[in-house]
RNA sequence: GGGGUCGUAGCUCAGUGGUCAGAGCAGGGGACUCAUAAUCCCUCGGUCGUGGGUUCGAUCCCCACCGGCCCUACCA
C-alpha cells in the first residue's frame, strides 16, 4: 500500500467532450479505482484549461465575459464525467485562484534562479489573428486563415530558457529510463531533445485573458504555461509543502501522444528551473481512429461522409449501450499507449460477444442452476476445485497489468476466468444432477462469480456492484481489499442468490 | 525536409533471430439445453507492406521504397 496520484491533462475547454477526451478519462478512472481497491492512498485529478486567445474570442462572440464562457463549457466535461461514472477525487480550472497563486509561486522561483528572461521576439505577425506565423506554416506567404499579408513585428516577452536544460533533460531520460512510458514515446521525445532545444517565449502582451505575470503585470503568461502548473495547483504547491512532498513523488501523467513535448519536454524542465524533480512517471496513450464509413447512420451526421471522433459524443454511446460498456469497450478494445480503431460495430461486437455471451450468460445460468438445484441458496465452493488454477491465474495477470497501464490485459486475463467457469459448467453439467450433488460446483462457480466482481470493479462498477449483490453479498467489491479478497474461498455460501434481470442484453 | 511510429489471418490486434507464426470476433462442422438462440469442443483461414542486404537461418536486425498517423517550438 502505498500513494498513488493520477492526472489526466486538462482539456481546452473550447472542445465539446467527445470520444477521446472519454478515453483517456475513463482509463485513468479504472487505473485509480483499481488503485483504490489495493489500498493505495488515491488522489485522481482531471480538468479544464480555460485561458488563451481562442477562449477569448469565443467568449466575445457569444456575448459574454471569458468567465462567464468558461463556467458554461468547463460544466460540460464536469457533466460528461459525472454520466461516465468517473471517480476524481478532484476537478481543477485553471481560472480559479488556487491555480493562479500556484502559477505565480512557481514561475516567480524559475524567474529567482534565473531561468525566465526578457527578450525581443521576432516573427512574422498576421494582424487580423493578433498572432505569429513561422515561414513554413504561411501559405504563398500569406496568412493561412486570412489570406493577407503578414508583417515583420517585435515584441518584448519573458523567455524560459529551455535550451539551458538540454544536458539535464538527457541525464534525467537516462537515470530514469521508465519514467516515460511506452518506451517509443520516450525515444521520441529523447530524439527531439538531442536535436537542441530553443528558449520559449512564455508571454503574452496582446490578451489579458490569462495569468499575470507576478513581476510584470502587463504580460500574462502563454495559455501551455499555466496549464502545466495545474498538477502542482491541486496538491496544494506554494502553500502546503507537506502536501506537496506527500504527493508529487508519486505522480502519474495520462497523457496523449500529441502533448508528448509539453510534458516530456518543458514540464520536466519547467520542474527542475523551479528546483522540483520532474514528475515521475508520464504515460503517453494513443489515439482512437474512426476509419470512414464505418459508424452507423444515426451518429454520422451527412450520410456519406465520414466520421470524426471528435464527433462522438460520449452521452449518445452510453444512453444507447449503458455506461460500463461503454467503459468496457473503451478499456478493453485499444491498449494505452497505440492507436486503435474505434467503430460501432467493433462496439456493439464486443457487447454481444464479451459482456452479454460470456459474463452476463454466466451470471445467468449459475443464478439459474443454483434455484434449481440448490433453492436458491448458494453453496460454499470448492477447495479443490478445478477453477482455483484459473481463478489465481485471473488474478495475478490483473495485478501485473494494471500495474503497467494495461487495463485491456487486466480486462484479457478476467475473461480467460469467465471462459473456463463455462467450459467447467459444460464439463460438469450440474443441471442434469440431483441436488445435494452439485453443491461443490455450483459454490465454485459462484466463487468465480464474486472474484469476478473484484476484478471488474473498477473498469465497470455498477456492473460489478449488481453482481456482487445478486450473489448475496453486502456493501460493494469497491469496498473490499486486493488482491486479498480475491483469494480463492472468500465466497460463504449459505446466501440468497438471485437472477434478475439480463445485465447486458443481446444486442442485433 | 527532419524526428518518431505503424503496415501480421475477412475484422481488431498479439508475438519471437531458428521446430508446423498466435488470440478474440466473424465463417464451417459437431455436442449440449442450465442460460440472454447463450455455452462447450473441433475446424477453415496468413507469400508476417514492397525490394534489397547481414546471417547457416529473418516476420522479427540493417538499407531503400510505398502507404497511414503523430510532432516539427509558441497551436489546444
């Protein structure tokens, strides 16, 4: 037992909540249930990012203040969470003034040691976007989003001098050779480093909507700044140091692969100039596609064209398939760390197939055997029984997976239970027994059953909730400790059972 | 242009320098009937992107090429 601190970045809260947001949610979700299960102090942070230019504009071209903007769409993701049943412990905005006393603690000490200057930036400026262009992004040299010409301009920001950790970077990349995860996307962001690094221009003059800079109230910090900050906000940075050391050793970052720079790269830098270790472990998690056509017409918009998974929005998936599996399928079907298709089919597949077939069927049929044979009352399992090999098996390659970010493996080694507690009723066929025979099978079975709640508990909670109950059981398996309450026995027998209602069922 | 990554059975994906390259789903056959027409057993199915090279031997190592995707510094 030990801390176990889990982020998710903090989404742009320009974005409406759609698929991907879900996925990164829903698997730093499970890792902190599963967490909680092994008696690990837990503390499971999510977001919104709420400054910069575009968050501004939005703002004034729907008539409102930023403030009033942000409140409205930073409810959106605290309600997209809420109906995934996401368990954070905390929900951080970057406008609140918790985050802007940590932001000005902590750039005011990397500007005390001397890693934030004052420096004239140089670029190419478009007039109507109040932005820089590089000469590679222009198109015909003009603007891309305006089409008119851009003008040579200057202007006096604060740089972060990135270039000066380029050594240090490397030397923490190689002490600490699993701090990013999977190793590609180390070698990635390793590769990015060797080839030099530039100093940051880190503010802004041109917009107020954002922190001020502590030392020069006319600039606010860039929007990816104060951003990054957030981990440290919710840990309370700046003003309980205790909190802090408890905490920061034991962070873990869930991000994308397309922010690998920001947090492999600044962030670790941004935490040595502050004279803080860099965050422990970053795991970078692919991206789901939608490879055409493939989505059913309802949820496609325009009949031909193709489908975004920014177009997904997680409420229409869950209304129609119910929310673990929804968790299920977006934990089961794309393992962290590489892309995987997403597709309805490929959903309502494994619906049928994994949740409906295999788990809820075999909850079914033991519920059922168990009437008949047994009145209703579940017997003790087993000692001996054939399934404790593959109960202990279920669980140890759960342990290992989750502890690596391998929710989709956990989910793998859980189902490879379920399947031998069928193949083991086929085998024994309990139905066709008199009763009074059968009650070392059927208790067996029900075993399997509960350590099975345990497993799934934190990918599908209510689901696992539900089964606990319907075995007799009290209280919740998110209550009970792992993996010590998954040993093979723990099942009492002499409880009601009761069948209920098809917790999945089929789908066409 | 540079960096990274992926390209393996119909589909989604594992995998290893060396016996017949694997899983799930889909397809085919059989068994069973407790169960959500579920389950269980068996089975069909692959020139491991293309072309070279290293090696006694490569799907796995190296090079080139083709195709997909991410990043390329102030954009969330």
């Amino acid at each position: 037992m030990g801390r176990f601190y889990v982020t998710t970045p903090i989404y742009y809260v320009n974005d409406v909540p759609h698929l991907g947001h879900a996925y990164c949610t829903v698997n730093a979700d499970a890792i902190a249930r599963w967490h909680r299960g092994l008696g690990d102090e837990t503390l499971f942070l999510t977001g919104t990012d709420e400054h910069g230019t575009k968050v501004a504009e939005s703002a004034e071209s729907h008539g409102v203040t930023p403030a009033e903007w942000t409140d409205r769409t930073s409810a959106r993701f605290q309600e997209a969470w809420r109906s995934l049943n996401v368990s954070n412990d905390d929900f951080i905005r970057t406008t609140e003034d918790r985050h802007y006393a940590t932001v000005r603690t902590f750039l005011k000490r990397i500007y005390d040691n001397g890693y934030i200057v004052k420096d004239t930036y140089k670029g190419l400026y478009c007039v109507s976007c109040e932005d820089y262009y590089t000469t590679e992004s222009l198109e015909a040299g003009l603007c891309p989003v305006h089409r008119r010409a851009v003008v040579e301009m200057e202007e006096d920001n604060y740089f972060f001098r990135l270039s000066a950790f380029e050594d240090r970077l490397i030397e923490w990349y190689e002490s600490q050779p699993d701090a990013i995860r999977p190793a590609a996307k180390r070698k990635e962001a390793l590769s990015f480093i060797r080839g030099g690094l530039k100093d940051v221009s880190i503010t802004r003059t041109s917009l107020s909507w954002g922190v001020p800079v502590p030392w020069d109230e006319e600039h606010v910090f860039y929007v990816w700044y104060d951003a990054l900050i957030n981990y440290l906000t919710a840990i309370g940075y700046g003003s309980d140091d205790e909190r802090v050391a408890e905490w920061w050793p034991h962070v873990h970052h869930l991000i994308g692969k397309e922010i690998i720079r920001f947090h492999c790269v600044w962030w670790p830098a941004m935490c040595m100039a502050a004279g803080i270790d860099p965050p422990a472990s970053i795991f970078v998690h692919g991206w789901l596609l939608v490879g055409g056509h493939k989505l059913s017409k309802s949820m496609a918009g325009e009949e031909d064209s193709p489908v975004k998974l920014t177009e997904i929005s997680p409420a229409s998936l869950t209304e129609d398939f119910g929310v673990d599996a929804v968790r299920y399928h977006l934990l089961r079907d794309t393992p962290l760390g590489t892309d995987g298709e997403f597709s309805i089919e490929g959903l309502t597949s494994r619906y049928n197939s994994d949740l409906a077939n295999n788990l809820g069927n075999l909850v079914a049929r033991v519920a059922t055997v168990v009437g008949s044979k047994c009145g209703g009352i579940g017997p003790a399992p087993a000692a001996d029984s054939p399934l404790v090999a593959a109960s202990e098996e279920a669980v140890a390659g759960a342990l290992a997976a989750w502890e690596k970010f391998a929710p989709h493996e956990a989910l793998e080694a859980t189902w490879r239970l379920i399947g031998a507690a069928n193949a083991e009723l086929e085998a024994t066929a309990p139905w066709k027994a008199e009763p009074g025979t059968v009650d070392d099978v059927l208790g067996s079975a029900l075993e399997v059953v509960r350590i099975v709640a345990l497993l799934i508990s934190a990918a599908m909670p209510a689901t696992a909730d539900e089964i606990w109950h319907r075995i007799g059981l009290s209280g919740s398996p998110a209550d009970e400790l792992l993996p010590d309450a998954a040993q093979w026995g723990g099942y009492p027998g002499g409880l009601v059972v009761t069948k209920g209602d098809p917790l999945f069922p089929r789908r066409k």
